[in-house]
C-alpha cells in the first residue's frame, strides 16, 4: 500500500513539473504479451496514445500529502516493551494434557488414513497419562 501511495505521490508531482510536454504511451506486443511503455515499440504497436499531464491542484497535493501522513502513521509499529513480564505466562500442562494434545495432532496429521494400530497406540498413551 506504501508503494502505491508513493507512486501516485510521485506521479502527481511529476506532472507538475513546469516544462512537461505531451507525451505517448505505447502498447507493444511481446513474447511475453501486451507491455506498455513511453518509449516506441521494437516490434509490433498495438495501440498509442496521447498523455497530457494534467496541471496539478495545490489543494489536491497538499490533500495527497495528508493521507500519505495518515497511512503512514497507521502501519507504524507501537514500540515494544523491554519487560516481559507484561506478557501472560502459559500455565504448564500436565501430563495427560500433554498426551491427549499429542494424540490429536496425530490424528490430525493422519486423517482418515488413520488405523486401529494407531488408535490403540495413543488411547493407551492418554488412558496411561490420565490414570
């Protein structure tokens, strides 16, 4: 998002240059398909057009100016705290907690290819775990 704003920001201003003159946009055909550049076609031209640069509004810049501002104010990272102790501490778990988490990613990662050697396997485990 920061890079098309700073390309619109660009492009505003670059139109605005005091000398700018009318220039082309070309459509060219390529290995790799339809480009458009400002430069003329090597090959084949599919379609040219005429781009005017339109003169720019102090009111419009200063407006773009805002947003870009805002935008940017709004993806900054708040600054992080050196004391951790503001972080909430996982409570440990216990052993049958552990096993029947253990058993559930298994047969998550099994799927429905999952047979009863495996079942029996970890029931036993969590059965042991939780006695």
């Amino acid at each position: 998002m920061k890079k098309v704003c700073a390309f619109v920001v660009t492009l505003v201003l670059w139109t605005a240059m005091p000398g700018a003159s009318a220039q082309h946009v070309f459509k060219c055909e390529t290995e790799a398909g339809p480009v458009y550049q400002s430069a003329a076609c090597e090959g084949r031209a599919l379609a040219r057009w005429d781009a005017v640069p339109e003169a720019i509004d102090p009111q419009v810049a200063q407006r773009v100016a805002a947003l870009r501002e805002a935008l940017d104010s709004t993806h900054r990272r708040a600054p992080r705290s050196r004391n951790r102790s503001s972080r909430a501490a996982r409570p440990a778990l216990s052993a049958c907690q552990r096993e029947r988490q253990g058993r559930a990613k298994a047969y998550a990662a099994a799927g429905l290819k999952r047979d009863f050697a495996m079942s029996s396997y970890w029931d036993n485990r969590v059965h042991d775990a939780c006695r």
